[in-house]
C-alpha cells in the first residue's frame, strides 16, 4: 500500500509549478482530479513547450499529468461550482496556482473552501507572492530566473545573463509545495487539523540559491563573478568545471591543483601550490587545464583520474545515458497508457518507500474524460442521501 492511498487531492492548477505538486502526490498514492476548463483544460495541454506533440497534445502535459482524472467544468457556472464544492467537501488536499485574486472571485479561496470543509489542506502557489507591487506579474519560469539573480550564476564571465534549460523554478516551487502539504497531512492525522500552504515562486528561487546568497550577504556585497573559461560555479576555484577533450567533455569538480598536474602530466599546474591561487588565479589554471585536456580522449583522463579519486565524470548526452548501465540499474522509465489506448514512456517518482518503486501504468486523461463516473460518485450519491 502507497502511503498516501485513500487521500483526496482536487487540483486546480495548470500548466508545470501546480501540477508537479499534485503529480508527486499522486505517485505516493494520491486520488488526484484536475478541474479543467470546459473546452479548453489545462493550458499545457495546447501551449506547446517543444515541438513534439503526443496523442493531439503537448508531450509535456503527458509528462506532468500521468496518474490523474479529469473533471470537466465551467466554474462560471453555478451548477458546475456546486458539483465541485460537493468534492471539495469530502477532499483531504486542494492545490490552485491562479494569480492573487482569481479564487477569491470564484469563490474558491482559502476562507470559502475551509467554510466548506475546516480540515481540507490547502495549497497554492503564486509567482511572486500575494504582496508587493510585483504580485500580479505573471509567474513564467523564465522571467522568475531572470528577476532572482539565477541568470547571473550560468555561462562564462562575458556570456551575459544564461538562463537553466529547464523550468527549474517551477519545478522547485512545485517540491516546496508538496514539502509543505505533506506536513500539514501528517498535522492532519495527528490532530485532524486543516491548513492553508503558501508557496510563492520568488521564494523557491530565492531558497534555491540559499548557498549563494549567503556568502553574497557576508561577503561585503561582493557580485559573484563567473570565471572567464570553463564555469561551472562562480563561488568556487579552478578546477571546477566542464573540459573539452579530444572526443566529447569532461567535468572537473574540486581538487588539488599540483596534484591534479601530477595525474594529468601537466608540469604547467606543479607551480600552483598555495590553495588560495585556485581562487586568485582560477582563470589562468582553467587556461592551462583545457589545453592540455584538449590533447587527449575523456577515457585517457578518466583512467588517470578516477583510481586516484579524483572527483571527475564524463559528460553525458540522453541518448549515451540511457545506454549505460549505470541508468539502466535504476528503472528510471515506466511505460503509461491512456485511456483510449495510446501508450507512452515517461519517466517514474525517484522516490523508493520500504525498497520499492513508486510507479504506476495510468497516463494522463483526455479532457472530461472521468466526468461521468466523478458525477456518479460524489453529486448522485449526495443527492441519494438527501432523498
């Protein structure tokens, strides 16, 4: 038994930040239902995030979505409302990532819902809060990377502000989220408590960079300052970064610069003795070090490397990752299917309970697709009841 199998999740949100909460909580054993749209659903269902489109639909809603029902509504209809009011009543958690004040018009805030059913947990996310003169700014990954200071941490010294290749911060606030939720669950078993969970983009890329922001604070307001080659992390010295080799890469972290120059047979690193010159002089070692690692394969300096212990690893593409047995091992990929058949590859829950797998063979639903049995099982049964 999954540990949170019987638990009620009605989940409001859309696109990639809401639902990778409701996702996490779904592979733990979570009943989620999306409340999508009528006609149109969940935005990441059309809005295409890359140019692959599965089962007439984006590849990523199907990533994000697998292990979900669908619920069909127009919330600017009473009917509909009052049909979700009635799952509302009888749902341990509610997730939202509306911008401030679209709940509140719908009536489905905080404050009306917990009227509804005083032990529900509550969660939403925002983009930059629900304060400030920012808090009606849309909450897009890439803007948020941009206005926290993440795009001043990747790519060289004169490469100008690089945003990650991923939507990180959504992915983040999703995490703190479900982090958030679960607390208030295990509150709830123990003292049938509810509670309202509040996670705000901005603040999960704020805690993200919770090193780095640290040392800035105590450093004088120092900028951190990228190295001019190779940067991998703009606080740390040479060696720490990505090489070219003589046929593909290889990542460096920390480690002895005499020593490294010993392994690699670079007689250029010997002089570099004094542990501060990784730091002081790291852009001249990083020179040094990829002209030399230029001049032969990333096994050659592997071979070398790894029995000394150094901290080294080859880099990687998907496609020789998922060849290695290293990735193999782990049973990272699970197939899904859809309700009309369509079957998919997607990734499983990294998360092991008691040694086993979290997975689970349920895709994403097509829009509408669990409305009638939904309808059946919390409005007919209510309306037999009240006979």
């Amino acid at each position: 038994m999954k540990p949170l199998e019987d638990y009620l999740v009605i989940d409001f949100s859309q696109f990639l930040s809401g639902p990778s909460a409701s996702l996490r909580l779904a592979d733990m054993g979570a009943r989620v239902i999306k409340i999508e749209r009528s006609g149109v659903g969940d935005i990441c269902r059309t809005l295409y995030t890359s140019n692959l489109i599965m089962n007439g639909e984006s590849s990523v809603f199907h990533a994000i979505n697998r292990n979900k029902e669908s619920f069909e509504v127009d919330l600017k209809n009473e009917a509909d409302c009052e049909m979700v009011r009635e799952m509302l009543k009888k749902a341990d958690v509610m997730i939202h990532n509306f911008r401030p004040g679209v709940m509140e018009r719908l009536g489905f805030n905080y404050q009306s819902v917990a009227a509804l059913n005083p032990t529900i947990i509550y969660g939403e996310i925002s983009g930059y809060g629900m304060e400030g003169e920012w808090r009606n700014k849309p909450g897009q990954d890439l803007l948020l990377q941009s206005v926290t200071g993440l795009t001043s941490l990747t790519g060289n010294a004169d490469s100008g502000p690089v945003a990650m290749g991923l939507s990180i911060v959504d992915m983040l606030a999703g995490a703190h989220l479900a982090q958030g939720l679960l607390a208030c669950l295990y509150r709830k078993a123990i003292k049938n408590e509810g509670g309202f969970v509040q996670v705000s983009m901005m603040e999960s890329a704020y805690d993200f960079q919770f090193e780095t922001i640290t040392t800035f604070m105590n450093d004088g307001g120092e900028l951190p300052q990228r190295s001019e080659k190779n940067n991998a992390n703009a606080y740390l010295g040479a060696p720490y970064g990505i090489y070219q080799t003589e046929n593909g890469y290889l990542a460096l972290a920390m480690g002895s610069i005499p020593q490294l120059g010993n392994l690699l047979g670079c007689d250029e690193l010997l002089d570099y003795e004094a542990i501060e010159e990784a730091f002081d002089k790291r852009d001249e070692i990083k020179t040094i070090l990829a002209s030399h690692l230029s001049t032969e394969t990333t096994e050659t300096w592997l071979s070398k490397l790894e029995p000394a212990d150094i901290w080294c690893a080859d880099v990687l593409n998907w496609n020789a990752l998922m060849e290695h047995d290293g990735f193999k091992v782990l049973n990272m990929i699970q197939e899904v299917e859809m309700v009309d058949g369509y079957q998919y590859k997607t990734t499983r829950c990294p998360i092991r309970i008691d040694g086993e797998l979290l997975t689970s063979i349920k895709g994403s639903p097509k829009l509408g697709q669990d409305n009638e049995r939904i309808i059946k099982e919390f409005i007919t049964q209510k309306t037999t009841a009240n006979v």
